[in-house]
C-alpha cells in the first residue's frame, strides 16, 4: 500500500489559466448518499491522449480526466468501486480503457472518452492488471496481468483473441510495435517476450536483466526495444537479433518507466531514486535529469507534439515538464495515501484529516484547505480538536504527539515519553487534559498547557488501540490488543475495572451520549451496559470485517460502524436493526465520526480519500 502525501492540494498548472466555471472536483461522480469528496486517492498509473487533449490518472477513487489547457478536473470514471492499475487511451482518443484488481474484480473497462460513459467489461484474468496498451492500428488491446498471462481483446467486439502464456511470473508492462503485428511483454521473471498478435506465437525472448523488467516501449521506427528494470538498468533491444547494446546506466535505484519520444530521438526514464532522466536514443548518452520529484518515479510519457513530458510519482503529484528546456510547467496535486483518523471541530466549521506525513485542516462549507500541518517524519495515525476549537493534537508511528494551534497553523508543543506507535489520542471534555494509547501498551496522561506528563497508566499487557472520556468526563476507557477494555479514573488514573468478555482485539471505542452504553468494534461490535456489564453482539463476527470501527451519532440514535470491506453501516440503536449501508471507498475504512450536529458522517479509508455522508 503506498502511504504517500501531497502538500499542495488544489492543481498548479503555473502555465495554464484555470477555468472558472469548472464544477468543483469534491462533487464528481459522487457515491449514492455522500455530498463531498476531499481528496482524490492515491495513484497507480497515467495516460496521455494522443490528441492531446486529455490527461488520465488512474488510482484508488477511479480515473480522474483533466483538461491539458485549463488544467481542471473534468470527470472522475468509476465502474465498480476498486483500484485502477492501468489505463491507456485508443490511437484516436475516443476510447479509454481502465484496469486494476480489487476483491477478484479484475474486469477491464472500455469508457468512451467523449460521453465519459462505460462501453464494455472484458473479464478473463485471475489477478491483477498490470498494463494496458492499444495496437497502433487500434483494433487489438493487450494486457498484462499479476495471473502471467497476456492477453489480445478484440476493441470492437470486446471478446478475447487470444491469450498468451509463457511468462512464469507477473507481467509488469505490454507494449505494440508500430505496425501492430508484435507486442512485447515485461515480466518479474526477468525476461522480455515477443508475440505474433495474429497468430499468438512467441516469437522471442530476450534475457539479460537481473531483476525485474518494470517498462518496455518500442522505437517509433520498431527496431529497437527499450526495457527499465530494477536493475537499476536501460536496455536498448535489436528487435531482429535480439542482441542488446551497452546498458544505459545512471538511476541510483530501480528503473520503473521508459517512453520513446515521437520522433525516435530522446527516450525518457524514471525511476526509484525520484528523477526523469533523457537520453539520446541512438548514442544513449545521457542529455539531462528533471529534478522536483520528492518521491520514486513510476511512469513517464511524451505528448503526441514531442514538446512535453509528464511524470507520475509516489510523492502523489504529476508533472508536466518542457522537454527543451527542462522546466516544470505544471502540476497536478491533491492525492494522498491512507487518511488514518479524522477529527470534527466542536463548532462543526473544520474538519481534520491525517495522512502520511501532514495534517489536512478542511473548511467543510466551502470545501477548501484551510491549513497544512506539516513537519512529520513518520505517519500520522491520529488526530483530536481541542473542545476550545484552537488546538489540533496529532499523534504518530514516532511515538510523538504534536500540538497545533488551528488560527495560525504554528506548532505549539511536542509531547514525548511513549516508545512505541501513537494508536489514538482523545481531549478531556474539560479540554485540560490529553489522553495517548500506544504499541507499547500504556496510556499516558498530558497536561495540555505545558505538556508535561501528569500519569502513565499500567496494565494492558499489549497495544492500546483506542482511548475515549466518558461523557462527563469522569472515566477513561481504554481499548487494546490484548481482547480487554478497561476502565481508569479520568484524574487520578486509578484503575477502575475490566470488560475482560471481548472475543478479540479491541480496535475502537465509543461511549453513548448518555454514558450508558460503550460500543467497542474488533471482528464484531458489542454494545456494553455500563452498570451491569453485560453486553450485546450486533452484526456478528466476521472476518471480512475485521478491525471495526464505531462512532455514535450525537443523539445516540445512530451507531457508525466502519470495516475493512471499505463500507460505512449505520445501526439503529433503537430498533437494533441495519438502517444503511454506505458504499464508496475502495479499501478499509479507517476513520469515521459524526459533525457535532450529527447531520454529516465523515469517513476515511487507505484508498486515500474522505467521503462526507449526509445523515438521513
């Protein structure tokens, strides 16, 4: 899972004008019952039209479209909810397909790039799909996949032609040579494959990278084959021998994207160690590195003019760079890794958000970025507002806990003392005193002012998964790995008692408006009676839902329950019945907790977005 993080949220095409009357991207392609989207996942791929016109991004929300002259989002594709891997335009930019792998959907997709709507599903792999490529004379798709297999798809009937098996591991990149008839395929198993498209026949295989071949792409004039290997190599193939020349060495790390420019002469490359690199294709010399990535370089790709560059990296931007001059013209921001925990503001205006290694503050009216905390080495994996509004507190795999003040953005404190992860962190309803739970099994208490640490609290005998005050703030609940919950007094951190009945770990906590109920969620969610200590099983234990998460609405009516099969279920706790399932993230959800009027339900997932849900 990449856990990467933008610091930019909204695009900086520094070249281009953006376009006013674009609608705002949190809206696009919304999932049924959710009114905003904040951020747009992580990235898994790029593609360029050969018109010139559009730029797809491809990741964990779907497939963001923007206009290359204004630079805006224009349409978000989603078919089924899951992770697109590969996209590639047709040679006439009137088809986009898309393909990926999420819970044995490993579909291919044909969208009409016009209309933005879904044409056809082509299934037939078993796992992952890794690469997509057109043939040149547009009537064959080629594409790789993590079951070893390549596989031709008629484009206009969507049905397979045939499928090519040779490979003895996955197939990391496809490519066509310029006059359709050979596709070449790069695997894990070190080697490159040549196919006859007509007949599926292999025709060659060329040996000689040491590790895994990530990127192969064709000369515009078919003779020679460009390969990128983790290696850390660029190799140059005689098509027809087979033979390849000196090897282009120069990226410090592994090779992950090669791209012939139109007219044959530059090959661009990028790479692990976070550059672009040019080189001549004919002397392989190398003519010049891009440096702005802050992250490894996965994919690289030339407009149809020659004229420009874009690369996507880890560091969850993509940018378009002049290739005479070098110059970074644009780029497009907003993604992000896992968002670990959110946070409302008590006045309902902010929401906050962690991702990797910063701290999103949302204006959630207007739906822009009010702030970025930034100065994290490691990721955030908690956060909580201050019951004054002024304070955001961030804890993390560090073991640090960061103290923020929310007007000006300037951190305030630094609260060391646990030596293992930050798990959660909770403000006293007096807003005096913070509450940490860590890995290494205790609970400390801190003075909010000073940031002194007033008590550590001893007897979970694993992680402290979840922490929360009692309504009157009385009581500190703990949640932990170790299957209990226990019970502390809120001031002196005396211990109070055990709920020793849970069937596994702890993973969250929440107590009832009232105080008369805690809920705590792990492979099922049990309602506790605080006075007798008996409690009820709802939903059952699942597997499948391992790791629940549980958030009570304001008035107690609803009980929130977040699982790793990346849905939101809403829980009459009245009726004791399912009232709604909510249905958009791609991967496990991570966070969920109501605005302080209980009208809004925020959720967050590792698909690296925050769906807002308007409560009915």
């Amino acid at each position: 899972m990449k856990t990467i993080f933008i610091i930019t949220l909204s695009l900086l095409f520094v070249s281009f004008p953006l376009d006013a009357s674009a609608q705002d991207y949190t809206n696009l392609n919304l999932p049924e019952g959710a009114k905003a989207r904040f951020g747009k996942g992580f990235m898994e791929n790029i593609a360029y039209a050969p018109d010139g016109k559009t730029l797809a991004v491809a990741g964990s929300a779907g497939i963001w479209l923007y206009d290359t002259h204004t630079g805006t989002e224009v349409a978000l594709l989603r078919g089924d909810i899951g992770i697109i891997r590969a996209v590639a335009f047709s040679p006439d930019s009137s088809t986009l397909a898309s393909g990926g792998g999420f819970r044995e959907d490993y579909t291919i997709r044909l969208w009409n790039n016009s209309t933005r709507e879904q044409e056809a599903v082509l299934s037939g792999h078993t796992s992952n799909v890794r690469s997509l490529a057109f043939s040149p004379d547009g009537n064959t798709l080629a594409s790789g996949s993590s079951d070893e297999t390549v596989r031709l798809w008629d484009t206009t009937s969507g049905k397979l032609k045939r499928m090519l098996s040779g490979h003895t591991n996955a197939v990391h990149s496809v490519a066509f040579s310029p006059d359709s008839k050979t596709v070449a395929s790069g695997s894990s198993d070190q080697t490159i494959r040549l196919w006859d498209v007509d007949t599926g026949e292999h025709k060659d295989t060329f040996l000689g990278h040491t590790n895994t071949v990530n990127s192969v792409a064709f000369s515009p004039d078919g003779k020679m084959l460009a390969s990128g290997s983790d290696d850390l190599s660029i190799r140059f193939w005689d098509i027809e021998t087979g033979q390849y020349k000196p090897t282009l060495a120069g990226h410090a790390d592994g090779v992950d994207a090669v791209a012939f420019s139109p007219d044959g002469r530059i090959l661009a490359s990028g790479g692990d160690d976070k550059s672009v690199r040019l080189w001549d294709a004919h002397t392989g010399q190398h003519k010049q590195t891009f440096s702005g990535h802050t992250d490894k370089v996965y994919s690289v790709m030339f407009s149809s003019d020659g004229k420009t560059l874009v690369s996507a990296s880890w560091d969850e931007t993509v940018r378009l760079w002049d290739v005479d001059t070098g110059q970074d013209k644009a780029m497009l921001s907003g993604y992000s890794g896992p968002v670990s925990s959110l946070a409302f503001s008590p006045n309902g205006e902010m929401l906050a958000t962690g991702c990797y290694d910063a701290i999103w503050v949302w204006d959630v009216d207007t739906r822009k970025r009010k702030l970025t905390l930034e100065g994290y080495n490691s990721g955030i994996t908690s956060v909580a507002y201050s019951a004054d509004n002024r304070t955001v507190a961030s804890g993390s795999w560090d073991g640090m806990i960061q103290l923020w003040d929310t007007d000006t953005g300037k951190h305030k404190l630094t609260l060391e003392g646990h030596t293992g992860d930050i798990r959660s962190i909770t403000f006293s309803p007096d807003g005096w005193t913070l509450a940490s739970g860590s890995n290494d099994g205790t609970i400390r208490l801190w003075h909010v002012n000073t940031g002194k640490q007033i008590q550590t609290l001893l007897g979970h005998e694993e992680s402290v998964y979840s922490v929360v005050y009692s309504p009157d703030g009385r009581t500190l609940a703990s949640g932990s790995s170790d299957g209990t919950i226990r019970f502390w007094h809120a001031v002196t951190g005396e211990y109070k008692s055990t709920l020793s009945e849970h069937a596994d770990t702890v993973h969250s906590i929440a107590y009832a408006p009232d105080g008369k109920t805690l809920a705590s969620g792990g492979s099922g969610v049990q309602l506790w009676d605080i006075k007798t200590r008996q409690y009820e099983e709802i939903l059952g234990r699942n597997i499948e839902l391992m790791r629940l998460l549980v958030a009570y609405s304001p008035k107690g009516d609803i009980l929130a329950i977040g699982g790793e099969d990346g849905k939101v279920r809403l829980w009459d706790t009245e009726t004791g019945l399912n009232r709604q399932i909510l249905e958009g993230h791609a991967l496990p959800i991570k966070s969920v907790v109501f605005s302080p009027d209980g009208r809004t339900l925020a959720s967050s997932s590792d698909d690296g977005t925050i769906l807002l849900w308007e409560v009915r």
